[in-house]
C-alpha cells in the first residue's frame, strides 16, 4: 500500500490489448474502448479513443467533483457548470515525450473571481490535480481568462489591460463592455455596484453620508456613486437598481442642483476650520 494514502478505498483495473491502436476495457466490463492514433500524431481516420481523451475525461471528471465539494462548503451555485479539459501530448527538451493539461470552468451562476477562487481550492483538493502536481504544467482558467487575471477585481484587470468580468463594465447607453482599453480612454466605466465588490461601494457611500450627515447643519443626504469614468452616467441605472425605494439625495434634489450648478458647495468658515483640524 503506498504510503501517502492511509488506506485505499476503490481500486480500478483495467486490461489493454493492442497499445494504442488496440483495445482496452475494463475488468467489471463497464468500459470497452476501441484505440487508435490521432491523425495529428501519424494515424489514420479509424475510429476508437486514446489515452489523452480518457485522461481529459477522468481529470475533468475528478476536477469537477472536487469544485462542487468547495462551491457547496463556501455556498456558492456551481449548478449547470462545466469543466472542458484539454490534454497535450509532445516531444519534451531532453528527449522523448510528455503531457500538458488545461482546465477551463464555465460557470453560468459564478461571477468571474468567484468561479477563479473556485478552480484554485478545486486545484488543491483534486486527486488527479496532486498526481500531476511537479510533473506536467496544468492551466486553469475561467470561461478562456488565465485564472490571475480572472481573479483580479475589474479595475485591476482594467489597469493591466486585461478583458474585464463579465457585466463590470458600462458603455454611456448602457450596453456591457469589457475591452480595458475603453475604460483606460474614458469612453466606459466601471460599474459602481454589481459582483464581489458591491459591499465595498455600498458600504464607502453609507459612510460619506453619514460624514455628511454629521458635519451638516441641516437635514438632507449625500447622493454618492463611485464611478470609474463619469461619462458612463450609471445614475440613472443605479436609481433602477432600487425598485422604487428613496435614492439618496432625493429630499435635497434642490440642494444638490444648486450645488452642481454652482461647481462647489459653501462652507461656512468655522465648519472649515474644524475640519482642517
């Protein structure tokens, strides 16, 4: 018994005839395969599998049910997901051949970074994933975007020029966008609420106005959004997003009109002492 394992609990066994151009199945009789060489590596058009399929078959496999074990225990929906696992074979630098891997996670109810943190726990835990740790170089990626960038929060992958999550960026009318060199020209914005982030800009907006609120001599509230570009215009999106419950701001519209007409707003002298204290 090996003995990194405390003790094994399945056992598969398999019997093969033929190499690659055989036969294989398996000894309970669940699995019967015809074999043959891909044309890439010299073969014919015969039909039948090879042994980079039935890898990238069980890696996925094992993969996957190693990402639901940790979407379940961090409560997150990885329901309807899938795992397309890609398997290389090629001649290696000092001689004689060997095997890349790639792991792609397409997740309809995971955000971008949640999907990333997902693949990199399930990276950990996979048995195949610690088989071939040290061994063979495995990527892992979201929906096609490397797992470091897919991991970055949208103003960082703006920043490095690398595409955004999907529905982290806002053309002026509104309609997705995810090139970073939009947002970098100005023409797109960051969207001030949505995804991970949404409690960061939440909760900065509900201090300023309690700030405001504090330092202010009468009643009203501070209407905040944090935009990435002003040109986007997400108020009027933001606004939406509250189903018809108040906005901040809207029982000093008239306040804050006056203000942006005027470009500042007065302080009086003393209140701006104290604060420079």
């Amino acid at each position: 018994m090996p003995g990194h394992l405390q003790k094994i609990l399945y056992t598969a066994k398999a019997v093969v005839g033929g190499g690659r151009e055989g036969h294989g199945r398996s000894l309970d009789g669940r699995l019967v395969v015809d074999l043959s060489v891909p044309e890439a590596m010299g073969g014919g058009a015969e039909p039948g599998t090879n042994p980079e399929q039935l890898f990238a078959v069980g890696y996925a496999a094992c993969f996957q049910s190693a990402l639901f074990s940790v979407a379940t225990g961090r409560k997150l929906d990885a329901s309807e997901s899938q795992i397309i696992c890609r398997v290389g074979f090629g001649p290696t630098r000092h001689g004689g051949f060997g095997l890349t891997a790639a792991l792609d996670l397409h997740a309809p109810f995971l955000t971008r970074e949640q999907g990333a943190d997902l693949m990199a726990r399930a990276h950990e835990r996979c048995p195949y994933s610690n088989a071939t740790r040290g061994n063979i170089d495995v990527e892992l990626s979201v929906d096609g975007v490397p797992l470091a960038a897919a991991a970055k929060a949208p103003c960082q992958a703006a920043a490095a020029g690398e595409p955004l999550p999907p529905g982290s960026g806002v053309r002026p009318d509104g309609s997705p966008e995810d090139d970073p060199a939009e947002i970098a020209a100005d023409r797109a914005g960051i969207r001030p609420f949505g995804g991970d982030q949404a409690h960061k800009g939440l909760a900065l907006a509900a201090l300023v106005e309690l700030l405001v609120g504090v330092v202010s001599a009468g009643p009203g509230h501070a209407a905040v959004a944090l935009l990435a570009a002003p040109r986007s215009d997400a108020a009027g999106r933001i606004r939406g997003l509250f189903d018809g419950r108040r906005f901040p701001g809207d029982e000093s519209s008239a306040r804050r009109d006056a203000a942006l007409a005027r470009g500042s707003v007065a302080v009086p002298d003393d209140l701006w002492e104290w604060i420079r204290r």
